[in-house]
C-alpha cells in the first residue's frame, strides 16, 4: 500500500473509533445447515490440517489486526474484529463439523490417521485486503480432501468478496471470508458424495507416510480403489466443450502452436493441476484446422509443455529462432499461438510468467517463461500476422489455489508487457484478474466462449466471419456475466492489436 493511502485509511479508522455507536452488522457467523447430498458424511470423522497457504494468510491476518486495534478502530460494532485471524479455526471447525460426525484440528494427516479419523483435508486460504473505499477485500477457501493413506480424493474451492464501505472503518475481511466460507460449503456438498466412498474405504489405513505437500500431490486413486463397478473417473477433462467450427479456406503455409499444461502435480513442485488445460487445447486445436485452415502438420501441439520445450519452439530471451521460426515462409505464414495453463508474477511482483508443468513455484523468475520474451520473439518472427490466445491469468492465484506455494500473490501488481506491432494478443483477464473456469472444470471459462463466439455465436452481423470488435463485445456479454453471476469476481477479456493499449 502507499503512503497516501494508508494515511487515508488510518485517518478513517480513527474517525470510526470516535464516532457515536453503529447499528449491529448481519451476524456473519452463518448457519451451514447440510445440504441433502451431504448426509453421506454423517457418519465419518474429518481431521483438519492447515496448508502453507492458509499459514501465510494468518500472518499477514494477524499483523494488520495487531497494528489497527492498537487505535481501537477495527473492532466491529458487536465487538468483533475484523480480521481476527484466530476466527477462522474456529469457523472450519463450525462450518465442516455440521457435515461431518466430528471435525477436529490435526497438525499432520498421520496424526489424524493416529487418533482414528477417516478423512483429512488441507486447507489452503489466499486473502487480498481492500485498501481505501470502494476496494475489494476477496478471498479463496481452498480444501483438499484425502484418504489416510494420501490418496487424493477431491478438492473444493470456495469464493467470496466485499467491497470496503466509505468511510472505510474496516478491511471488511469478515463478510468476504464469510461469502467464501459458505460458497466453499456448497462446494462440499457437491463432493460428499466422493468424500463418502473412498473415506469409508480408507476406514482403519495405516498413517500417511508422506508429508502433506507429498499427499497434495498424489496421483488419482487406481481402478482398484473405487467401487467394482465404477471405472475411475479421468484426472483431466479432455473433450473441448466445441467441436465443430465453419471451416475456412485453407492456408497451407500457416503455422499454429497449441499448449495445453494441466498436470502440474506430477512434478511435485506445489503447484495445483490446471484441470480444463487439455479439453482447451483439443477446442483450439480444431478451431485451428477447421476455420482457421491450418494444415494437422503444420500444429505444433505441446501436453504439459516444460521450460526446455517452450524454449526450443518459441526460442529464448537470447535467440529467438526456435523451432516455430524454422516454420515459417517469410512474408507468408500467418501464425496463431494458444496457451492454457498457469501464469503468475514474479515473487518479487511485476513482471509477467507463463508457468512452465516443471517450474519451481519458489523460483518462478528462473523457472517460468517470460512473457515479455514470449511477445519479443514472437515479434520478431517473419511472419504475416501473430495472433496469440492466452487462457491463463498472472496474478499468481487460480481456481485450484495458489501458484507461488509459500508467498501471497494476492499483494502483487503486475504490469503486462507492450505487444509489438505485428500482434494481436487475447487473454482471459486483465493481469491481475483471475481466470475462471467453468463450474465443472471442464474448461476455461474464457476459452468456451472464445470457442462458442468464433463458432458463429459471436458473428452479430450474420457476415459469415467474427471481427475483433465483434468477439470484444461477445466475450463482455458471456464470460464477464458469468464469471460475475458464478463466482462474484470480475474477469474482462482483453484485446490488444499491435503495438497500442
């Protein structure tokens, strides 16, 4: 925060603390009355354990509620305080505990295992505190739920916000915890069924032998841990949500490139899967060949892409000749780039990164792929137009948690990098927005009506061909609507023609 806002900010809070009494707020502490679905848990134990993420929000939790109440200012009218960060154990606890037959802290999942609990899950908070007035104080509940050998067994991820009242009296944590705290709830209810199954097969396993970080990343349970007559259900989703696309002329000189990174766990680098990440690809790829008339070999098409692959097809920060250079006919080809996957800042804050499947969430800075290097080569190529479609965000936190493990992405501002003139890029967000996906997770919610909109729904004029304005104004009324109705955040696609904001 800078210096001006946070006198502003101070300022207010003492006015709040020596104005007359408030009215009472709505009693934030929400009854989580079961749904039906949720029954099937009644009869197991739950032991809770905190991820690294949810240590380091309770950190910065408990260092404004340590600065601000020393001026008497954050303490809500019912005498609570708003972030009051040794509230948020006992809310879980609440909340999961009207689910389960008990639900009780455990440090680790072995100890849980110890004292005899069928499940574990480990929960993982990100925070971004509003500032001054009219900002927006967001936060994501993020639970993984496993068996007690480690096996992973669903996961469910809750959203909530609240804007900052004027004059700004508090950070207006609570309500957003709250919204999120429930939303994650619901999400709950919408796996017991899952948490049910496997946790009453893991009834009596002996104590996880990893740690957490190790479990987090465990594959999904074999064939042989679910019921005999259900086949296990797919990690990644891999049917594109469009399949069919008004085919184009062919150009048989054009070059596309297709990333789809979405098994990040498998590397063991705590950084969560992009789970729509291959369906995505699969739509882009057909997208590619059908309407776009790009011949099937002319598709560099790259599954859980490594820094080494992205290297040696988009080149590096010191030779931009890789291996979609070597394609191109000079003054001919027109090129057509996608990614969907993980983008996060640079620890530091700033600086924009494609998250590569074998990055080190630690390390983004020497692991990730620039994306300043991205457009910077991709500009320099010989081609005659670049279009680059990107379903990633860099704020550092998706719809499955945090991608910087340990620091808190949520307080960086990033800044995108210029697009050189021969560029049209599309992404999913503005920097520091989220990007959603579909509630199933069965893609990106920007590539689904990215998809949806050159399918033809899109094409206002009936002309028989999708302009830029036309996709600009399509995408503002589906994706940003829905990612407003679904999850209460804002999410605005951007389009960027070379060389120009």
């Amino acid at each position: 925060m800078t210096a001006w806002p946070r006198l502003l900010m101070l300022a207010a809070l003492l006015l709040a603390a020596c104005a007359a009494p408030r009215e009472a707020p709505e009693d934030a502490r929400v009854a989580f009355t079961p749904a039906a679905t949720a029954g099937s848990l009644s009869a197991l134990t739950l032991g809770i354990v905190d991820g690294d993420s949810l240590h380091f929000a309770t950190g910065v939790l408990t260092g404004k509620h340590d600065m601000y109440t020393s001026l008497g200012a954050l303490a809500g009218p019912g005498g609570e305080a708003d972030v009051d960060p040794q509230q948020i154990p006992a809310d879980l606890g609440r909340a999961l505990g009207s689910r389960f037959k008990a639900a009780r802290k455990a440090a680790t999942a072995a100890e849980a295992a110890a004292r005899g609990d069928d499940v574990v899950v480990v929960i993982d908070i990100q925070v971004k505190l509003g500032a001054v007035s009219f900002d927006t104080t967001s936060v994501t509940v993020t639970g993984t739920f496993q068996g007690l050998d480690g096996t992973v067994i669903s996961k469910a991820v809750g959203n909530g916000r609240h804007e900052l009242p004027y004059p700004a009296t508090s950070f207006a944590f609570r309500p957003a915890w709250v919204a999120a705290l429930a939303d994650f709830m619901n999400r709950v209810d919408g796996i017991s069924a899952d948490i049910a199954s496997l946790g009453t097969q893991h009834r009596g396993a002996p104590p996880a032998a990893t740690s957490i970080a190790t479990a987090r990343a465990t594959a999904a349970p074999p064939m042989a841990a679910l019921p005999a007559a259900q086949p296990p259900p797919p990690r990644f989703p891999a049917q594109p949500v469009v399949a069919h696309f008004p085919r184009g002329p062919e150009r048989s000189d054009d070059v596309a490139v297709i990333v789809g990174n979405a098994d990040y766990s498998r590397q063991g680098k705590d950084i969560p899967d992009a789970k729509p990440a291959y369906a995505d690809a699969e739509g882009m790829r057909l997208y590619a060949t059908q309407t776009l008339g790009i011949r099937e070999g002319n598709v560099i098409f790259l599954r859980d892409a490594t820094g080494a692959q992205m290297i040696r097809v988009f080149g590096s920060d010191k030779d931009y000749r890789g291996q979609l250079y070597d394609w191109i006919r000079p003054g001919k080809s027109r090129v057509f780039v996608y990614y969907s996957g993980h983008g996060a800042p640079a620890t530091q804050g700033g600086s924009p990164y494609l998250i590569p499947v074998d990055a080190d969430a630690a390390r983004i800075e020497l692991s990730g792929y620039p994306l300043k290097t991205l457009y910077d080569n991709l500009g320099r190529l010989p081609a005659e137009h670049v279009t680059v479609v990107l379903e990633a965000c860099f704020s550092g936190v998706s719809p499955a948690g945090s991608v910087l493990g340990k620091a808190s992405p949520v307080f960086f501002e990033v800044k995108a990098p210029p697009v050189p003139a021969n560029l049209t890029v599309i992404t999913a967000g503005a920097a520091n927005q989220m990007a959603s996906w579909e509630q199933d997770e069965a893609s990106g919610l920007f590539t689904k009506y990215f998809l949806k909109g050159m399918a033809g729904e899109a094409d206002a004029d009936k002309d028989g061909r999708v302009t830029l304005d036309e996709l600009d104004h399509y995408l503002k009324d589906t994706l940003t609507y829905w990612a407003r109705r679904y999850y209460g955040r804002d999410q605005t696609a951007q389009i960027v023609t070379g060389g120009g904001r």
